[in-house]
C-alpha cells in the first residue's frame, strides 16, 4: 500500500511538472505571437534601406561641396557634403525626412543659407543611399547620426565659436529636436513639420500605413514600448519629441502646414502647448507638405526666406550674449 502511494505521489508530480511546462511553452508562444503584431506591422518601415534617385547636383545651384563621411557611435557610416561659407556666421545641418525630401532637393536651402553666411551640413541619414544601415529610427536612433555630424564639425577650429543649428523636415525634424535636447552643442532648431509624440507617430504608421484592423490595432498598441525597447535598445523608450521641447531652453522654431497629408499640423500645435517663451509656432496655411511651393526656387518665397533667416539671426544674437555672459562669468 505504502508502495502504492509513492508511486502516485511521482506520477502527479510528474503530471504536475509537465502541464507547468506546457502551460509556460504555451504562454511564451502566445506572448511572442501578440509581439509580432506590431513587429510585423512596422518591419516594411523600420528593418529596410531606403534607395532615392538624386533629384539634383550642388553644381545646378552654383555650390561647391566638401565630400566627407563620419562614422556614428553606434558604427553607421554616413556620407555627406559641406558647403563651407567663407566668413560663416554659423553652421546649419539640414536633415530629410524618411521619404521625403530626399537630401539632395535640400540644396536650393543650402544655396539660401551659403548665400547668407552659414556654412551648411547635407547628409543621407542611416539607412538612406550611400549610408550605412539597415534599420531606420524615425527621429530616434538619428539623434546618433547628428551626434557624429556636431562631432565632426567641432574638429575644425574655424567652427569651434560659431553656433550650430539644427534644421529637419517630419522624422528629421523629431530627430533634431531630440538631439537638441541632449546635445549641448545646439544653438537652435527649425523643425518642419515633426511629430509629435513617438508612440502615437508609431500607432499612426500601423494603423493609416500598415491598415491594421481595430482588433489588431490595441494588441499592437499594448507591445508597441517592448517591441520599440528591443528593436532600438532599452534606453531608447523615453525618446520623444514632445518630452524633448520640455527640456530645451534653446530657440526652436515649428513649422508645419494646414495641408499637410502625412503630418498633421496639429502635431506641432501640440509640441508647442506648454512650451517655454523659447518656442515659436508658424503654421502656414497652404497646402504644401513642404509649407512652401517653391521648395528648390526659394527665392520665389521671400516669406519663408525671411522666417528662416530672422530665426536664425536672432538665435544668433541670443547665442553671442551667452557667450558673453559666460566669459564674463569665468574672467
């Protein structure tokens, strides 16, 4: 009998053992399942290498640029071009947008910005062209790529007192305004365009762009953060254009267009609600994704010119009397 009984006790606790181990098996399939929602939602626009046909040459705009590449820290090469003013008030690194516009359509704004005394940075982010990568970071892992780029241009001694802005169109635009806040070199931003908060721009992509169904929709939504955590590194979560205009104290001019299709103006209406006296809105009321219809002739746009040089004139001027101030300070 007693026989018996310790043959039982082991053939439950062997039953015991095998139904805990199924039900674990079955809960890690699950969970790796309702993981791929968004995984699969989001790989087209995250895990790719986007290849555009150059739209124009520095030479059709009478510049001269300076080949260079830089290597992130995160070991992606970039190429770019300098375009370097002779007696340069500033430098201005101008960054595209995840499709649209391509780098090579930002020279009629470099043209604008060398003609006015800024030299000007032009570079194919990660994962776009003669860049390196294979993953895109929609303003997140980018803030690594403007990184490299302050870095290089603090090599030169000619740069080391001159203010560098920021200047980038939708996830261009998020990734200048999130290096800004971290990087202590920036003098200024000029986002065109930026979303405004990371995980509802990724919910925006499953849903207008991937089509996912409302079903779908919320299980994609409650593993979007683990899925972003492990694709682009744990310390990526926080990353945001909004938390990070809360944090700048530097000026920072939005832009954005009521017609705008891809991204709402109303994104950077809400970057600037409850924003410091540092930030300024101007929403234009045009249907351009671009704001201005004369993107490569900027000439024909003395409005926007003006905006943009004011802006960074007046940067400029708030750049000088911090300088100032901290000489005066540590003399």
């Amino acid at each position: 009998m007693a026989r018996n009984h310790i043959s039982s006790k082991i053939i439950n606790s062997w039953w015991l053992r095998r139904l805990l181990l199924g039900i674990l098996i079955f809960s890690l399939i699950t969970v790796f399942a309702l993981y791929m929602v968004p995984s699969s939602a989001l790989r087209p626009f995250i895990h790719t290498h986007i290849d555009t046909e150059k739209a124009f040459s520095a030479g059709e705009f009478f510049l001269e640029p300076v080949s260079f590449s830089v290597t992130t820290k995160d070991g992606i090469e970039l190429k770019g071009e300098e375009f370097r003013a002779e007696r340069a008030k500033g430098v201005v690194i101008l960054t595209s947008g995840l499709y649209n516009p391509v780098s090579t359509s930002l020279f009629g704004h470099a043209k604008l910005l060398y003609d006015n005394d800024y030299s000007v940075i032009i570079y194919e982010s990660r994962a776009h062209n003669e860049s390196e990568g294979k993953l895109i970071g929609h303003g997140i892992t980018e803030t690594n790529d403007l990184d490299a780029l302050i870095e290089y241009i603090r090599t030169f001694t000619t740069y080391l007192n001159l203010p560098i802005y920021l200047m980038g169109w939708n996830t261009g635009a998020a990734a200048s305004i999130n290096t800004a806040a971290e990087n202590p070199y920036v003098s200024g931003v000029i986002a065109v365009g930026s979303y405004a908060n990371a995980k509802e721009y990724f919910c925006s992509l499953m849903r207008d762009e991937a089509h996912m169904s409302d079903l779908f929709m919320k299980i994609g939504q409650a593993f979007l953060d683990p899925y972003l955590k492990i694709t682009y590194g744990f310390g990526s979560g926080g990353i945001s254009p909004d938390k990070s205009l809360s944090d700048l104290k530097i000026p920072v001019l939005l832009i954005a267009a009521t017609g705008d299709e891809f991204i709402s103006s109303k994104e950077s209406e809400k970057l600037a609600e409850g924003a410091g006296k540092n930030v300024s809105l101007w929403i234009r009321d045009v249907g351009y994704h671009y704001v201005t219809g004369y993107f490569i002739n900027l000439e024909k746009d003395p409005e926007y010119c003006s905006r943009i040089l004011d802006f960074l004139s007046s940067s400029e001027n708030a750049f000088s009397s911090d300088d100032t101030a901290s000489s005066d300070g540590n003399s």
